[in-house]
C-alpha cells in the first residue's frame, strides 16, 4: 500500500498548450488495460532527456537518443512520443532496435512526421522482445483521443507494477508571465539513481532554446529521479524528458544566466520532485518513506554517497520496516559508503528530533523507546551530521517489506 500517496484530482491537471496526449489498450502483455500512450508537441517545441546508464540499455534508449542528437544538430524537431507498458524491449539485440525504429516509422506514417521526429519509450519486463503488431494496431486509437486534458489517463497508461497513477501540475507567475507545467512518472521497484526504472514525461509552456533545455533536464533529472532509491537495481529504460511548447507569453529564454531561468528551473524541478517523491511513496511493497539527509559534508558528492549508502542497505529498511530500533546499521552504511577519509568520531546522527549518536557514538541521553516511537511513524527523517564543511544532499527512500519479495516473485505471473 502506498505510504501517505495524495489524492490525485484528474481535473486539477492542468493542459499544457502544445501537448496533447492520448491512450490506446493493445493487450501487449494484459487484456483490458491502457498500455500504449501517444503523446504529441506542436512544431516548435524544444524536447530535451536524460537516460538510464545501465549499459545494457533498452533498443528504445538507444534510438531515443539517436533522435534527439539528431534533432539539436538541426535535424527536425520532435514531435511525439510513443510509450508502451507491459514489454521493455531491453535484452533483445538486433531483433528489438528493429522494433523500436519499426514503432517510430509506424507512427511517424500515421502522424505524417519522419521517423526521426519520435521517441519511443517501453517499459515492462526484460528479454522478451515487443510484440511490434499489437502495438501498431494500437498507435490509431491513441491517436484518435488526442486531448490536452488527458494527463491522468496518460499516467494510467505508462504503469507496471505502480499500484496508483503518479502526476503532478502547477501554474507559476514568472515575469508577470504565467507558466503552465504538467507530468507524470511511473515506477515502483528496480529504482536506484542513475536514474531508477521510471519513466517520466514533464510538458510546460514556456519557449527554451535546446541548449538551455539540454541544461535544465540534467539539472532536474540531478534534484530528482536521481535522488531516489527503493531496491538499489539500477534499469535499462530509465528515461526522464522535459518539453517546452513555447506557448507562453513568457520571452524565450536563450540563457542559464538569469532570474528567469532561475525561476523556471526552481519550479520545473519542484514539480518533477514530486513526481520522484511519488514512485517511492508507491515502492513495492512500502510502509514508510524515509528522507535521508546528509549536511557537513566536503561537497555535494560525498553526502550522496553517504546517503545512497544508507538508503540501499537492506538492513537499514528492514529495520525500518519492523521499526527495530537497530541503528548501528545506519553508522555501518556511513562507514562502508566509501568516504575513505571519513572522520567518524565527528558524525552526528539524528532520527526526526532524536539525537541517538554524537561525535561517533551512542548518545549517553538517547532512549531506545525515542527511537522506536519514531520508527512506528510512517515519514521519517534520518539526518546525518558530519561536521566536516558545509555541503549537503538528500534522497528519498522507503522500507523493505515481505511484500517486496512477493510482488518481484510474482511479477510474470
């Protein structure tokens, strides 16, 4: 069950002008439920990703990012997306980039693009190769209900194991300008930065020149999808895309340099938080979600490393699953992350309020059943003090559960 999961309204995701999406059943793994999503950009939009390093990526990275170098080396523009669910071409050699160029030609005939103006996107289970037919036959349909307002079905429509639909939307005030931007993730296991098997898809409607938007996705991607871990399995299809219709009336913004972009960035990158907050909220198997925040570090990497360490450990979740109170677990991770020159005998450790360990050891005033009372809780904070400069980083995690084992035992059944 998904840990304090919001209620997502439908209506309160909000058109972005430039972008229509629209859903098609194509029984490519399962009967009766949305499994292919089409989703279109008006010419002119600028269309930006980052993507999985896994090196035994999908066929459909792989031609996703043939088609984006082509298109800012001045090739067509992109003018739609093609995802579909229950199959994740990964593992498939030849045979699956075929299919996966087979999919942007069938789409770009029925749209009246090139082939090079789509990204395909799979997502399900490796090593069996997409059923190329079934998806066709599915690409008129998601074409025919076409409609800007079609957000939450479009998050339906990219689910595995997601037990609910992951979207996210505002409007910000940027210049006296009003910038609309709406998204939607999916994922719940195999997630570990770098990015996690997820797939997301944010749309606004501000103009960004390509190198600027190149930029901002990785800046984003960096303060999101990579901040997040429930199981430490990194994927082969992780995509993450950012498209700028430019449909604003916000001037076009031709540079990172500027209180514009500034803004812009702070806003895109709170909405996809969301987004990446909501896969773990949804973790396979979760019962609580955890922040784990590293401060006092040297810089910015080696509070990530600490905090990756922490929120991989299966013992460290275990615990945090039973709400055993075992946190010498928590130090062993900051020891072993691999800061080889790491003085423990400075390193505060606090669990919400509770300071249960100072300058490397047991606090003398810390209680166990202060520490139990804050692991029956079902969002907790672990904060981490290193006392060694002023940098800091923070990713989101969740338990691990006996569910766990049986949704990824079951998974093909």
């Amino acid at each position: 069950m998904a840990v304090n999961f919001p209620s997502i309204d439908p209506a309160k995701l909000h058109p972005v002008a430039g972008v229509t999406l629209g859903w098609a059943e194509a029984h490519i793994c399962k009967p009766n439920r949305k499994d292919v999503l089409v989703i279109r950009v008006d010419e002119g939009a600028t269309v930006a990703g980052v993507f999985t390093q896994n090196r035994f990526c999908a066929a459909p990275v792989t031609v996703c990012r043939e088609h984006l170098a082509a298109a800012s080396q001045g090739g067509r523009g992109i003018r739609a997306l093609v995802v579909n669910t229950g199959n994740a071409n990964a593992g498939t050699g030849e045979p699956g980039m075929v299919v996966a160029k087979e999919t942007c030609a069938e789409l770009a005939r029925l749209a009246g693009l090139d082939a090079q103006q789509i990204l395909p996107f799979s997502t399900g289970v490796i090593l069996e190769l997409l059923p190329i037919d079934r998806l066709k036959a599915g690409l008129p349909a998601a074409l025919a209900n076409q409609q800007a307002v079609h957000w939450f079905d479009a998050a339906q429509a990219i689910m595995t194991t997601d037990t609910l639909p992951k979207a996210s939307s505002r409007q910000v005030t940027i210049d006296g300008h009003t910038v609309t931007m709406s998204g939607i993730s999916k994922g719940a296991g195999m997630i570990k930065p770098n990015m996690a098997t997820m797939l997301g898809f944010l749309a606004f409607d501000a103009k960004v020149v390509q190198p600027v938007l190149d930029e901002l996705v990785k800046h984003v991607a960096d303060c999101s999808f990579n901040c997040i871990t429930i199981d430490g399995d990194t994927s082969t299809n992780d995509s993450f895309i950012l498209i700028a219709s430019g449909k604003s009336s916000l001037p076009a913004i031709v540079s990172t340099d500027s209180p514009t972009y500034t803004a812009l960035r702070d806003a895109v990158t709170e909405t996809a938080q969301e987004l990446a907050q909501l896969i773990v909220r949804d973790g396979e198997g979760a019962t609580k979600f955890m922040t784990v925040t590293v401060e006092g570090g040297k810089d910015v990497a080696e509070c990530r490393q600490i905090a990756y360490a922490i929120g991989h450990s299966p013992l460290v979740k275990t615990a945090f699953y039973a709400s055993d109170p075992n946190l010498g677990r928590i130090l062993a991770a900051i020891g072993y992350a691999g800061v080889t020159d790491l003085d423990v005998g400075k390193i505060d450790l606090y669990l919400d309020d509770v300071l249960v360990a100072k300058v490397g050891g047991r606090n003398p005033d810390y209680k166990e059943e202060a520490g139990q009372r804050v692991m029956k809780k079902s969002e907790i904070l672990i904060r981490v003090v290193l006392g060694r400069g002023n940098a800091q980083a923070t990713v989101w995690t969740c338990d691990l559960s006996h569910d766990y084992v049986s949704i990824n035992a079951d998974y093909r059944s």
